[in-house]
C-alpha cells in the first residue's frame, strides 16, 4: 500500500467520547473518501465489531482500534493500538481495570466545580455519556457549555478541568509498558497518538521515545487533527530517527467540536513508512 492512501485510524464514537454511532462514523468516513478505517474509542473495544461491520458495509478497509489512557513522566499519554483480536481477553480485562478509576475521578471533578458554584455536574455531564465506565473530561465540557457557562469547548478547558483550574483531577492511568503489551500480545501494533500535544521537554519526549520503542512499540501519528504543519515535518523527522511507522488519523470525535473532519487530513510525508504496510495481514 502506498503513503498516498486515505487512512483515518483514529476518532471516536459513543462508545466512548464521541457523538456519533461506529455506523454513522463508518458512512461519514465513506462520504468522506476515507479508504482504511479505525475506530480507536478510549480503553475500550466494544464497538469494534459494529464497527468493522459497518466498515464493510460501506465498501472500506477496517482495521481494529482503540486509544489506551497512561501516565508517563506525570503526564496522561495516549497509546493506541491498531490491527489487535478485538475478542482477547488480557486486552479486555486491562481496559476493564483502566476504566474503573474514571466514575471516582468525575465524582470528585463534580464536588471540585461545585466549590465555584456549578451544582450537578457529574449528573449534567451523564447525559452526554454513552458509556457511564467512560465518563471524561469532554462529557464535563459539553455539560457546561449545554449549560451557558462557557461558549464552546475550548473556552471550558481554559476556565476549567485542566491542571490548576476548578474540576482538574489527576488520575493514574496504565504504565506504558501495561498498554503497549496489550496491544502486541493480541498481536496488534502500538502507536504514540498526537505526540505534539504533550507538555513534554526535549529530554521526557526523547525518553518517552526511547521506553515505549524498549516495550514494543512500533509507531508515532505524525499527521494528525492536532498537530500543526510544522509538526508534521517535527515528528516526520523523529519518525525517521527512532525508526518508527508513521500513522495518519484525524482524532474526530464530533461534527460539532472537531478541528479536522474524517478523511480530510494531508497526505503522509513519502519518505516515511505507513504504518498500514506492517499491518496487511491485519486489514479487514
């Protein structure tokens, strides 16, 4: 397969933080020309199944997806993982484990934006949930935006929900070494998501780099729906240096929120290898 090719493997549906169902993400992907597809909802697998379904319904490649929550150098890291047994069980019951400290995380989020003022919060946020194991920042942000005390979602994490802001708690997620074993010993491929984001220095990023490579992992996004065009060309080049795939996803989680639509990112830098050519064997 060629690096000229319109794979999206990476955005989210009810399952977890997203709006839409794994069937309307799937038309939206076709519509959109996307040619290989992943669903990668948060610590959990669950809609993978309706999701390759769906996928080939629509006449579009599928690979299995999801997006592992983990704590590297004090800092929540996404891994995620591409082309894995949706049905093993290790996998499962990881993610499982991983998503049980989020109900007690929003409580507290709740109690903390009630000391300023804005009562019912984890209820409000509940509505928005698909998925109460999945209850997370952005069901917060949609709750407060629904409730005119912010005009959109970035505008709620500037006031609130982030380190040092009302309703900002820290939870402990997967080691990186949890979350890349998973991946591989259900014979998937690890994948550093939108590694930009991360408020890490030079040397915790080269370190983060260096560890995830030790445990297995085979990848970094370097085209994706946050990274800007310089970043691109940044995480080409740590591509090429640490000598991992490059993978390509839009990170769409809503028509309504996302900075880029399913299937409408540039192309991957040719010089690069796509991750899809180590996952053939893997392709739905």
């Amino acid at each position: 397969m060629s690096s000229i090719l319109n794979a999206d493997l990476h955005c989210h549906s009810v399952v977890s933080d997203g709006t839409l169902t794994p069937e309307e993400l799937a038309a939206r992907a076709a519509a959109n020309g996307v040619e290989l597809w992943a669903l990668t909802d948060h610590d959990e697998i669950g809609g993978q199944h309706r999701a390759a379904a769906a996928a080939r319904q629509n006449g579009i490649k599928y690979l299995t997806g999801t997006e592992i929550s983990v704590t590297f150098a004090n800092e929540t890291v996404h891994i995620v993982g591409l082309g894995f047994d949706p049905d093993d069980a290790a996998m499962s019951e990881g993610l499982y484990d991983t998503r049980g400290g989020r109900g007690k995380r929003a409580q507290e989020m709740s109690e903390q934006l009630a000391k300023v003022g804005i009562q019912g919060a984890y209820e409000g946020a509940l509505r928005f949930v698909g998925n109460p194991e999945l209850i997370s920042r952005t069901h917060f942000a949609r709750f407060l935006v629904e409730g005119g005390y912010c005009r959109d979602t970035p505008e709620v994490f500037r006031k609130y929900l982030t380190e040092g802001k009302p309703g900002y708690v820290p939870h402990r997620w997967a080691t990186l070494k949890d979350a890349v074993t998973w991946i591989t010993a259900a014979n998937g491929l690890a994948v550093i998501a939108h590694p930009g984001r991360y408020k890490f220095t030079a040397n915790e990023e080269y370190a983060l780099f260096l560890e995830f490579k030790a445990h297995g992992g085979k990848a970094i996004e370097v085209v994706t729906g946050s990274h800007s065009p310089a970043e691109y060309v940044e995480y080409a080049d740590k591509a090429v240096e640490f000598g991992f795939a490059a993978s390509r996803g839009s990170d769409f989680h809503s028509p309504d929120e996302s900075h880029c639509d399913l299937g409408k990112l540039p192309w991957l830098p040719g010089n690069l290898t796509p991750v899809w050519e180590l996952l053939e064997h893997r392709i739905q």
